[in-house]
C-alpha cells in the first residue's frame, strides 16, 4: 500500500498501438494542495465535484491536488448531507462567509445563474481563483464587469463549458486546425431535450430555477444554446450576425418561490441562423419540448473536403467522411475515440473502452490545475465565455425585434 505521500505511479508501455498497464510504487512525490470552495449542492455539484476527487487518480503528473474543504449552501441540512456524502471537510451557509476564509485557494460556483457575477467579483477581489458555471453571466454586460474585475484582480479563471473536453469534440478541433476539412461551408447544432412539456411543472425553487427568468437570465438560449454556441465559437471562430425565433409555449407555471402562478419569461425554444467570420452559415436549434429527446446535442460540420458529425449520446465517437479517399471505399468513417492517441485517452482505459460524461469534468480540472502550475487562465475564460454571452444577446434581440442582429 502506498503511504499519503506516495502516488501510485502508472506506467504505460505500448505494443502496436495497445497500452499495457504496469502498476509501480513510485518514491515519494509531494502534491501541493489547492483548497477548493464549493458553492451550490446541485447537480453541477456534484459533477464538479467528482472531477476534483478522480484528477489526481488519473493524472499523477499533476503537481496540485485539490482538496475538498469546504461545501457551501443556504440550506445547512442540505450542505451538510452533500458534505457527508462527497467528503468536505466543512460546511459554510453564506458564501461570504466562504470567501473571507483564508485557507480557501479557490472558488468554484455552482449555483443559479443570477447569482454568479456578486460571487465571482467578490471571489475575484478577495483573490481567489475562480471556476464558474456555464453560462457565465445574465447577460453580456453583466459578463464585462465580471471581466472586467477578474482581470483587475489578476486571478486564475475559467468557465465549465465542458464539452470541449469530450475527446471526440477535441479531437474535432484537432482535424479542422490541421485544415482536413478546408474551407468550411455549414455549421449545424442541436439541443434537444423533453423535460418541461408538463403544464403542471412549476418554475422556480431548486432544480427548476432554469425555469424562472429572474433566476436563469433565459431559457434554452442560455442553458443549452450557450453550449453549442461555445463549441461552435471553439471550432469554427466568431459569430458576425444571427436571425432568430423563439417561443414560449406553456405561458404561464406555479412559481415555487410565490406560490402563485405567474408568467413564464424564459425561451421553452430557439433557432437561429448566422453568419459566421470564416464565410460559413450556421444553423443552430433547442428547445426543451422535443418529446423523446432528453439531451441530444449534436452538429455536424461541413468543409470544402470533409464533413465531421458528433453526437452527445453516442460521445466517444466522431464521425467523419474524407473526399479524398479512394472513391471504392469513400464513405462516413466511424471512429471510436478511444485510442491511447486521442486526446485525453492516454489517462483512462485501454483502446476500445470508451468514457463518458463525467470525464469531461475531470478533464476541464486536470487543465485547470495544469495551468494553474504554469500561473495561466484556463480555456474558455471568462473572456472568452463573454462572446458567448454576446451571441446569446444577439439571439434573444433579433428574435424580440425580428430583426437580423450584429453580435
Ligand atoms: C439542463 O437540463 C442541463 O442540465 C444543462 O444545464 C447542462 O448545462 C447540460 O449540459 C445538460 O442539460
């Protein structure tokens, strides 16, 4: 058994391509700690959460180590319970209370979207690191000033848009920067989910602030649009202007918060269609009533030479069709992102045994503490999590106006 001190180191030795794995016990290699304070018990929590508790497991090389020490949330009986469960070793009720701590490196909120810019500023001013939550703000001019104080502050930052770490979508970046696709024609994206068709589900409170407006900014376009848009922005550089529609089709829900019913302000749906810089068209749709869908984010990419699709439900894989092949065996290639060349895929299984949703989380912390060691921001920043902002603006404008809108 290894002592606390110890990493257990993993050496790979690779024979045509396949990785075996021999586990040694490595001298004592110190990793200094990097104490991080969580804020919000939700859902992204815990996947946050998860990915501090795996990094160091799976990237021994990794100088800091994240340490779990405090979880912070309004409701104590709550915090506590995640405390217990996810192994923090204290729990906060107040999050300023979390920040004026002195053994807290790092602050990582997890928490409504309205409530995101007063905890990063604040975090930011007291000198911490700060991880945000996808979307990074309310609004684009809500996301300057957060810029703006990160920036002030000189802090460490970065926003969870974890997609970019699928390796497929990663390796998609890979191909296209090498220019195997060529001149790009089409950008398409969907998000899809099915979660809210229910009249009777009502808006607001725990789990359902995404439905309230007040709490989440707005609905699909900034929930799961955001991802798209970021990924899109990732792949195929900026946005120039954007035509959309949006609908609301339940107008009215209980509010969990009130008690009454009152009117629903977010977008259920959105599409929209852009120009972007490169001269390709964009294509982008979501909505939260496509009955039998529960997350199905997809795009696909068309270039001068080659096509590239990808498909949150079956992520380990991209497809890709090359016009260059031999046209006896031209056809849509299915790879299996699961080679130990692959992004990522060094650290994890052995070719053939995929990963999943989880690993995207732990991927984005093994960056961050990567860089982190290397005193850089971590991609997107919050900087660039700002021109999502401004697309998602652009979008919710031109749909209010009907009007082509300039992002
Ligand atoms: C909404 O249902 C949601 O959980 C988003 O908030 C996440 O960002 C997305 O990844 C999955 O769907």
């Amino acid at each position: 058994m290894a002592s606390d001190n110890e990493v257990v180191w993993v050496t790979q030795l690779k024979l045509n391509n396949y990785i075996l794995y021999k586990t040694i016990e490595s001298p004592h290699i110190m990793t200094t700690p990097l104490n991080i304070g969580l804020v919000g018990y939700g859902f992204m929590g815990r996947t946050h959460t998860n990915g501090y508790k795996r990094v160091n497991d799976f990237f021994p090389e990794i100088e800091h180590r994240p340490v779990l020490k405090a979880i912070c949330g309004r409701n104590k009986e709550n915090a506590e319970a995640f405390a217990k469960q996810w192994q923090y070793e204290s729990v906060e009720t107040d999050w300023q209370a979390l920040i004026a701590r002195d053994d807290i490196d790092a602050i990582d909120i997890c928490t409504p979207n309205n409530t995101h810019a007063e905890i990063a500023m604040a975090a930011a001013k007291a000198g911490k690191m700060v991880l945000c939550e996808k979307p990074l703000s309310m609004n684009a001019a809500q996301g300057e000033e957060m810029c703006k104080a990160i920036e002030e502050a000189g802090v460490l930052n970065t926003v969870w848009y974890n997609y970019r770490r699928v390796p497929a979508i990663t390796l998609a970046k890979q191909l296209i920067d090498e220019g195997r696709l060529g001149r790009i024609f089409h950008y398409r994206a969907n998000f899809l989910q099915d979660w809210t068709i229910s009249t009777d589900l009502p808006q607001g409170g725990e789990g359902l602030w995404r439905l309230d407006v007040n709490a989440a900014g707005s609905g699909v376009t900034g929930d799961l649009l955001a991802h798209c848009i970021d990924t899109a922005l990732w792949l195929n550089g900026s946005i120039s202007d954007v035509n959309a529609m949006t609908e609301t089709f339940i107008k009215e829900r209980m509010h969990n918060l009130t008690g009454k019913v009152e009117k629903v302000s977010i977008d259920d749906a959105c599409t929209f269609m852009c120009h972007f810089e490169n001269g390709s068209l964009g294509l982008f749709e979501s909505t939260r009533y496509a009955r039998g869908h529960k997350a199905l984010y997809t795009f696909e990419i068309n270039g001068e030479h080659a096509s590239i699709k990808w498909d949150l439900h079956d992520l380990h894989r991209l497809e890709y069709f090359d016009h260059r092949d031999d046209s006896l065996v031209r056809g849509w290639h299915d790879i299996h992102v699961t080679d130990t060349d692959m992004p990522y895929m060094d650290k994890w299984w052995v070719p053939g045994l995929q990963i999943g949703y989880e690993h995207t989380f732990v991927h984005q912390v093994a960056d961050f503490l990567k860089n982190v060691a290397l005193g850089k921001p971590t991609s997107p920043t919050f900087r660039e999590a700002l021109e999502t902002q401004k697309v998602c603006d652009a979008v919710l404008k031109s749909a209010k106006e009907k009007i082509w809108e300039d992002v």
